[in-house]
C-alpha cells in the first residue's frame, strides 16, 4: 500500500512591474487580461465567493484541474484566494495564496504567498514555487514594458501561428483591417502602399461612433521586422519585430512617442489597447 503523507510550506515571492496597481489588478480581474498569462477559464467569476476554474495540460499528457475560490478582494490592493490542483482524479495539493499590491515610484510591487499543504509527493514546495516564478513572469511579459527615459511602451506575446502567417496578417490590408486597434473599433483602409515611404491611411471608428483619421508611412517592411511612422497626432514609430520560436513566433511591438508630453498623457490608455491589440491578431490567426 502507498505511504500517504502531506507536506505543508510556505512561500514568497516579490516582484517589480513597471505598471501602475490597478493595471496590475485589472491582469487578475478581468478575464480576457488574465488569459494573456494565464490558463484560460471554464469558469471566471470574480467576487468574493466566485470562483475560477480552469484545465489543462500537455500535449497527449496528464490534464490538471486548477479549482479556486476567491476570499478577499480588496481593488488594486489585494486579493486571497484558496485553491486546489488536481491531476486527473488525484488531488495534488490545497493552498491559499495571496497577492499583495503596493504602489512604488515606478508602478507596482508584486507580493505573492503561498501557504501550501502538498499531498504524497505529487507536487513538491519547491516545484510549485517554480512554477510560479513562470507564472509571474508571464504576468509581466502580459503587462509589457515602459521606458520613460525613451517614451517608449513595449508588449511582448508568443503567438501560436508561423512567423509567415503573421506577416501575412500584418501586410495583407482585409486581413489588417480585421485586428488593428483596441476591443470595438473598426477600420476603413483608405490607402494602403507596402513598401519603405509608401502611406497607409485609414479611418478608425470607435465603438462610439466617433472617428480617428490615422496616417502612417512604412519605414522597413520584411519577414523579420516592421516600422511605420504615425505621421497623425500624436507622433510615434512603431516598430515590430518577429522572431521564429520553434513553429510560433514571438513578437516584440515597440511604440515609441516624439515627445515626452504625449507619452505621459498617452501611456495609461495605449498600455491596454496595445495588449488588446495584440489579442485581436492572436484571435484573428486562430481562424487562419
């Protein structure tokens, strides 16, 4: 008969992201931020006695089922959770976790604690202490980066498509037009001339009703890399890079403003709509 016995453990982990705390918390509250980094869920509701419930797992490997429920929600500042993971039938551990977010001068520090209870071996303190330093590192890459010193915000995602596939969806204009900007616009190409100094010009249309006259002039176009200049108000170069990670690719999208005004005044909104950007095109290539 297997010895059953169960290891109980604490951790803590600190992080610094360059984004402020309720950028942070929206991450963990809002379903689709969360799914940058995270499991998608079967299951989302979160309020203090919802729940998230959430499987997956390799390829033809074993499927593991992450069960939570929320305790404590405190906006932007808090918020506990206990859950339990399972692989397949076999409960492999119950733990509560909270994270803790405090404001610094450059955007938020992370605390992250674990109190575990780890059944017969399956899952060990260490391992899962591990695989929550990836965890949080995929949180990061989800929130992207901001240089001040530069004006510059960049966003990072790994892409499920090959690199030829999203270079397609950045240079075919019905495709473009299908992904490019934030969650509710939609775009009316008006001029649309691939090749270093040819113009793209188009219509944004809000959800609103409102309408955003864009025009951009390509600067590099190649398999590897993208630059454009927003020649429009507010002045930017976006630059785009495309790496090929083993059949995925992994894109780099670098926004970089002229002046230090519009990239103060432009950076809590653009942060967001550039992951959502993002969002859309990885949605778009699933249909591909």
């Amino acid at each position: 008969m297997k010895q059953r016995y169960t290891t109980h453990s604490t951790f803590q982990i600190e992080r610094i992201y360059r984004a402020a705390p309720e950028r942070v918390f929206a991450a963990w509250s809002n379903r689709s931020a969360k799914e940058r980094w995270f499991q998608p869920a079967e299951v989302f509701d979160f309020q203090v006695g919802g729940r998230e419930l959430c499987q997956g797992g390799p390829a033809g490997g074993p499927v593991f089922t992450f069960d939570a429920y929320y305790q404590e929600i405190v906006p932007n500042e808090r918020l506990v959770y206990t859950y339990s993971l399972d692989q397949g039938d076999t409960r492999m551990s119950v733990s509560i976790a909270t994270i803790e977010l405090i404001p610094t001068i450059d955007g938020t520090k992370v605390v992250f604690t674990e109190q575990g209870a780890f059944f017969d071996g399956l899952d060990t303190p260490e391992q899962r202490e591990h695989g929550t330093n990836e965890m949080l590192d995929l949180l990061g890459q989800s929130l992207g980066e901001s240089n001040a010193e530069n004006f510059e915000l960049v966003s990072r995602r790994k892409l499920d498509a090959p690199r030829n596939l999203v270079y397609r969806a950045w240079t075919e204009p019905e495709l473009l037009a299908q992904w490019w900007g934030p969650n509710g616009f939609t775009n009316t190409f008006h001029a649309f001339d691939l090749k270093p100094g040819g113009v793209w010009e188009f219509t944004m249309h809000g959800p609103g009703g409102a309408d955003y006259p864009n025009r951009n002039v390509f600067q590099e176009i190649g398999p590897e890399c993208i630059v454009l200049r927003h020649d429009s108000t507010p002045r930017f170069t976006l630059t785009s890079t495309f790496e090929d990670v083993g059949g995925k690719t992994e894109i780099t999208f670098r926004q970089t403003f002229e002046t230090e005004e519009d990239y103060k005044k432009l950076k809590p909104m653009c942060e967001e709509a550039n992951e959502q950007n993002l969002d859309r095109l990885g949605l778009l290539l699933k249909k591909l």
